[in-house]
C-alpha cells in the first residue's frame, strides 16, 4: 500500500504505552461507550491472517526487506504483529486507518483499489478479509498482543487420502490455540502443492490431482504454523511378476509400485548394469577388457562382486572427492590459494579411499584447527569465514535446513527462528584467527570464553543450542564446535543421517526421495518416507559407512531397472520404477571422450593423465571450454544445483565443431589413427569401439551400417579419391565421433 511515513518510529517502550492507550480509547467507538454486542475483532488472529492471505506482507510487497514499499512497512508473514500495529495505526500521519469512518482508510481504499495502488486490488470489498479488517477499524482497532490467544498448533483435515487421476478434495484447516479452542481458519490460510504437475489447489483449498500417478503433498500454511496434506495418486495397473527383492530398498520400493499400481521394468542387461555403476561410482567408462570380462563371466554374484572392486579403487575416491569439494567450496580466487586447494582436495580424497566414517569426516572438518600445511580441513574455514556464512552452509549441506531466511525473520516454512540461527551461530563464535606463516593463509584456534552469539534484532546473546534440541553447558576451554558435531552424530539427530543418505540417493537415481536433497522440513516431505527412513537407519547403524551406503543401493533391483519405460511407467518421475538417464556430468563426459578418442587432457600444475574428475579446484574451468560449457561448478555454493546438469545449444555447437573435440579426433596418437594401421578385420575394430562406448558389441543393423561405411570411398575438395590410409583414418574418426554424439554415450542410462 503506497503511503508515505512521515513519523518516526516509536521506541518499544513508548509505542507499546500509545498502543494499550490507542486501544483502550478505541474500543470505546466513537460515542465514548464500548458497544458490549460486538464480538471485538483481534489484531493478531484476525486481521493479520488476512494481510498474509491476501499477500501485503510478502516480501515482494509491504515485507520488502529494506524498508518495506513506498513508505509502508509490514513484517514478513505477519510474525511481528506488534509492530504491524505501529505501522498501520501509528504512522503515515494517522491516515492509514479512519476509526470514525472505516471506509475512507487509505488501508481498504488501496487494498480494495478503489484508489490508486501499485500492487494492484488485493482485497475486494466483497471479500470476507475485507469485511474483518472494515470491523476492526470501525470497533476502534484493538490491539491485543498481549491479550489475545496464542495459536499453538495447525491441523489440516483430511491428513491423508488416496485419490483418482482428475478427482478433487476439499481440505479443511484447523487452527489450536492457547485457550483451548479451534477455528476453521481455511479461508484465510495459504495453500501450496508441491508439484503442480500433479496436483493443484485452489485458494480455497480445493485440490485437484492431474493424470500423473504418485505421491504429492500440498503445504498448508497460517500465521507461521504448517501442515501437509498428503495424497496417493494410483495408476491402478496390474503390477504382476516383481523383480527379485535383494534388500530392504527394494522392499520399501516395490511396496509402493504396488499400491499405487505402477508395473516396474525389468532389470537392464549387463551390459548395461556395468555401464551404469561404473559410471556411477568410479566417474569413468568401462575400459574394453573390463567389459569383455564381466559379458563373458557366468557367475550369479558377478554384479556384487563388481561393485566391490569400484568401491576398492582410487577411481572412486577421486569422482566422490570432486563430488563433496565442489559443495565444501575448494575454490581458487587468488594463486595464493593453491597449497591450500590441493591440501584440502588430498584430504577428502584420502577420507573417501580410507572410508573414514562420514561423522568423524564432519567431525574434524568442523573442529578444524591450525594451519592448512598441518591439518588441510582448516583450509574451509578460509572459503568460509563468518559465523553466519559457517552455520548457513554447514546447516543446508550437513543437516538439510536452510537458515538463510532466519537471520532477519521466522522461517516463512518451518518453525525455525532467529534465535535458533543465532544459537546455532554460536557454536562458532569462538574461532579465533593470526596470521600464519604462509601468505593468505591464518592459522585457525579456539578462542577461549563463553559461546555466544548476539540476535541482531533482539540485542540479546543467546548460548549454543542444537536444532530443535538443547545442549549442556559448554565449559569455556571447551571447543563448541566438537559439541555440535557430537550432537549431529546421534541416532536421535533428525537431520544428519537423513539429508546424507537422501543426497547419495540422488545421485545414483538422478531425484532425491526429498526435493530439492537439501531442503529437510516437514512441509516437504518424502515420496517414500518408509524408505528414506530405513535408508537412514541402515546408515546409523554402519556406523556412518559411506561405502556401505553406496553398496546396498547399487546393490538393490531398483538401482539396477532398466530405462526402457514400459506403457503403464512411461509417466512415472518420482517412485523409481525404472532409472532414469541422465546426462554425463562435464567432468566424467570428458574423461569419457578421452577415453574413446584415445586422448587426455592435460591441466596445468597436474601430472600427465590426470582425469578431469580429480581436478582439485575450479580453477581448472577457465582453462577447459569443454567445461565451462557443459556446467562443472564453480564452488560458489554448497548446493549443488550450481551444476548445470540441462542441455544447450551452445553444447551442441561445441560437440559439432569445437577445436578441442577435433584434435581429439585427429590426435596422432589417437585411436583412430591406431585404428586405421590396425590389421585386424574391420568388424573387429568397430566391436572394440562399441565396447568402448557403450560396454557392448554392436548390434547387427550397427555393425551392417559401420561396415558400409568404412567401405566407402572417400572423396578430396577436387572430387578424387583420397589414398587409403587417410581415408581409412577419417572414416574412424568419423565413426568415433558419431559414437561420441549419440544420446547413449552422452547418458548414463
């Protein structure tokens, strides 16, 4: 609402005392006597639900962080009604709000549109809000925040149901609070349906599922409290013959295909399978050899066994190394950075190979101390230096919860607020700095004293205190930092484990079992939440094991489905009845065109042949277009949704006509070039390439059509026929780089 502040904010202490004065006066109307038959009209349970249901304090309107809008200035979702209050009754010079003649306050008259507004009519005259706030200002515009209920709970009727493709169902929200009683606030509560392209809601809570089958909740928000509605969305095929259960995923899996009959497919060939783990977990193609051994071996554990001896390998260490530094932001600004880049690279890597266990790899990153050169975990304390910026990233990638909002407000989703960020942020405030011996680089210590952290708003210190949860007193030679991470390792932590094996899952499925994998909070709940919590138990009870965990997923029948849809799982994005392809992460498809060109990629300050997915840093993104155009990140953020997984023209471009992929091609010591001195039979040479591509021999249309091809004369810019060593030699690189573009070498599928 465009009103202009003329008066200055009172102090708390003043504006509480005119407001108790203000609100006394007016409850008295204007004949001087209380009007005993009205049922006074609350500030805080009735007109602020309707400023937050008709969007003025959102932060795109009144709620704009930096002073609000045009002058006039509400609390986020209405979590400060206090001072809503002053804002609305004490400022813009009284005009706001006209108790001797409602209709004529520039807060209906603007809302409503009846005068110009630059947010446009929020709040028609025949709406019920509309009605409640016209009361209140005619009652005198109580102000109750000390006096009214306190809303404690919020209940959606029903919770749960099992709906038909295109069916509907009314919702119904209750609100609880302090006294006891309940009120159906579902006119003015807020509704949310976490994909829409399974099911929208109205404003009136009217849900509507799509033809998607699957689970979709919808959030039901009121004045800072939540509830999810959560609905199942059969197919209702006949699922039949299950693939073989071997372990509790594909229990928890299988259980709900059947309920909401969703047939799953089969599982894929070897083929395929060891195409799919090996770039899963090692970040690289099956070599020819390895691929001709697992095709030939007619061992019933074969599979297993092949897990096993990726999980044993350095390959490993180095893709998930690249993995976990890219979200620990091991970034290069400055050339000072490079001891310390390829420290803490080392590190992780070492963690991984060693399967360190995941809480004592958290452990010793966040209780680092002293210098990089002598312990490398320090080094992320040098990308991340504010308590705030520490706690905000430690809670997103470790624990699943994104504090960011809870700095300045309530978390408009969940129920946390700015005392819990900044008692969480105290768990650091007792790191202390001194410049080391090596430029750019401080040695890190714990600065003896009380933990604390000072809330901006309230001026008030607040100690250490976990999520949710309360910690002992920390004596003062006491690192908080190790009570924090004492605190995520327990079984009874609701975070930890969870968001780390929801993360991993979405690596090996391409969609988390939670969406975004680091967004945790109650309104956004699980597809399969039986699973995710036997996924996280199996993880507590390894004792943190990360092979373990990639083990029994890579393991399961549900990991190793095939991608070829059948008619009734076609639709399906969210219950895994079959995998689902991806596109080859920037740094593996490199090293993946090295390996079937017969090439590498050099990098500066690395030893020759050192995979693209070892890359220690991002600095390396500068140097390789191919990378930078196919998204590696950048360490700038610990979500990871700062790789860029979609596809693109310039992509294309790059693939067609990029001088880096054409001297791969023509490499003279490349594959091609070996292959057109290679005496063997041409059928021979074109099932080593299918081989090295795909972990497969060609099939016999493939292998008709390469075998024309090879045959052809090639022609020169004259129209003669080029000799036969060249054209031999083009005819692969031809061949090859037609391999290299297709959609199953560029997916893991």
């Amino acid at each position: 609402m465009s009103l202009d502040t003329s008066r200055p904010r009172q102090s708390s202490a003043r504006w509480l005392w005119i407001a108790s004065v203000a609100g006394i006066l007016c409850l008295a109307g204007p004949t001087g006597r209380a009007r005993a038959a009205d049922k006074p009209v609350s500030f805080v349970n009735d007109v602020v639900p309707v400023l937050t249901k008709f969007g003025c304090n959102m932060g795109a309107c009144h709620a704009k962080a930096g002073g609000g809008q045009n002058g006039f200035q509400l609390s986020l979702l209405g979590f400060e009604p206090a001072e809503d209050f002053e804002h609305i009754v004490l400022e813009g010079r009284g005009r706001r709000v006209q108790f001797g003649n409602p209709d004529r306050s520039l807060l209906l008259l603007k809302a409503s549109g009846q005068v110009p507004h630059g947010g446009g009519a929020r709040l028609p005259k025949t709406a019920s809000g509309y009605t409640t706030v016209r009361e209140w200002i005619r009652q005198g515009g109580l102000m109750d925040a000390t006096t009214a209920p306190k809303l404690v709970s919020m209940e959606v009727e029903p919770k749960k149901a099992a709906l038909k493709r295109q069916a509907t169902q009314q919702l119904k929200a209750l609100a609880r609070y302090s006294d006891g009683s309940v009120r159906d606030v579902t006119d003015m509560a807020l509704f949310e349906s976490n994909d829409r392209a399974m099911a929208d809601v109205s404003e009136g809570g009217l849900v509507k599922v799509l033809d998607l089958p699957g689970k979709v909740s919808v959030m039901v928000r009121y004045q800072g409290r939540v509830a999810v509605f959560n609905a199942a969305i059969p197919l209702g095929a006949p699922v039949g013959q299950l693939p073989p259960a071997k372990n509790f995923i594909d229990t928890a899996v299988f259980a709900n295909l059947k309920e909401l009959g969703i047939p799953p497919s089969p599982v894929c060939d070897d083929a395929t399978f060891l195409r799919r783990v090996t770039l899963d977990i090692a970040g690289r193609l099956p070599t020819e050899d390895e691929a001709k051994a697992f095709l030939s071996d007619k061992s019933p554990d074969k599979r297993d066994r092949w897990i096993d001896e990726l999980l044993k390998s350095p390959d490993y260490a180095d893709f998930f190394a690249g993995k976990w530094t890219a979200v620990l932001k091991n970034r290069r600004d400055d050339a000072s950075d490079l001891a310390a880049n390829f420290a803490f690279h080392a590190w992780v890597r070492d963690s991984l190979l060693s399967n360190k266990p995941y809480d004592q790899f958290v452990r010793e990153l966040l209780g680092a101390t002293g210098t990089v050169i002598g312990n490398p975990p320090v080094a992320w304390y040098k990308r991340v230096k504010e308590p705030k910026d520490q706690i905000e990233d430690v809670a997103q990638l470790f624990l699943g919860v994104r504090m960011q909002c809870a700095q300045c407000h309530h978390h408009p989703f969940e129920r946390w607020s700015q005392d819990d960020y900044y008692s969480l942020a105290a768990f650091f405030s007792q790191v202390g700095r001194k410049p080391s011996g090596t430029r750019d680089e401080d040695l890190i210590f714990h600065k003896r004293g009380m933990a604390a952290a000072t809330n901006i708003k309230t001026r008030i210190a607040v100690k250490p205190a976990a999520l949710g949860d309360q910690v002992p007193a920390i004596a003062p030679d006491e690192d908080p930092r190790l009570r924090l991470a004492d605190w995520m390792k327990s079984p009874k932590n609701p975070f930890f484990a969870k968001v780390l094996v929801n993360r991993y899952w979405k690596h090996f499925f391409q969609r988390g079992l939670i969406e975004p994998e680091d967004d945790i909070r109650d309104s956004n709940p699980p597809t399969n939440p039986e699973l995710l919590a036997a996924l996280e138990k199996h993880f507590i009870e390894s004792g943190f094991d990360l092979k373990e965990l990639v083990r029994v997923i890579t393991r399961s029948s549900a990991y190793q489905l095939s991608a070829t849809p059948n008619k009734d799982n076609v639709g399906d994005r969210q219950n895994y009845s079959r995998y689902y392809p991806r596109r080859l992460p920037a740094e593996v498809m490199l090293d993946s065109i090295d390996q079937l060109a017969g090439t590498q990629t050099d990098f500066a300050n690395l030893p020759p042949g050192t995979r693209a997915v070892a890359l220690p840093d991002n600095s390396y993104n500068r140097s390789s277009p191919f990378l930078r155009v196919f998204g590696r990140p950048e360490g700038q953020s610990v979500c990871e949704c700062e790789r860029v997984q979609s596809s693109s023209l310039a992509q294309s471009l790059h693939m067609i006509n990029a001088p880096d992929i054409r001297g791969k091609l023509a490499h003279a010591n490349g594959r091609a070039e070996r292959l057109a001195k290679d005496p063997r039979p041409a059928e021979a040479k074109i099932k080593e390439l299918y081989l090295a591509a795909f972990a497969r021999e060609p099939r016999p249309e493939e292998l008709k059509a390469a075998l024309a091809y090879l045959a052809e004369p090639r022609l020169n810019a004259a129209g003669q026929k080029v000799d036969a060593q060249r054209a031999a030699r083009e005819n692969f690189q031809d061949l090859i780089w037609a391999l290299m573009t297709a959609k199953e070498f560029l997916f893991n599928h």
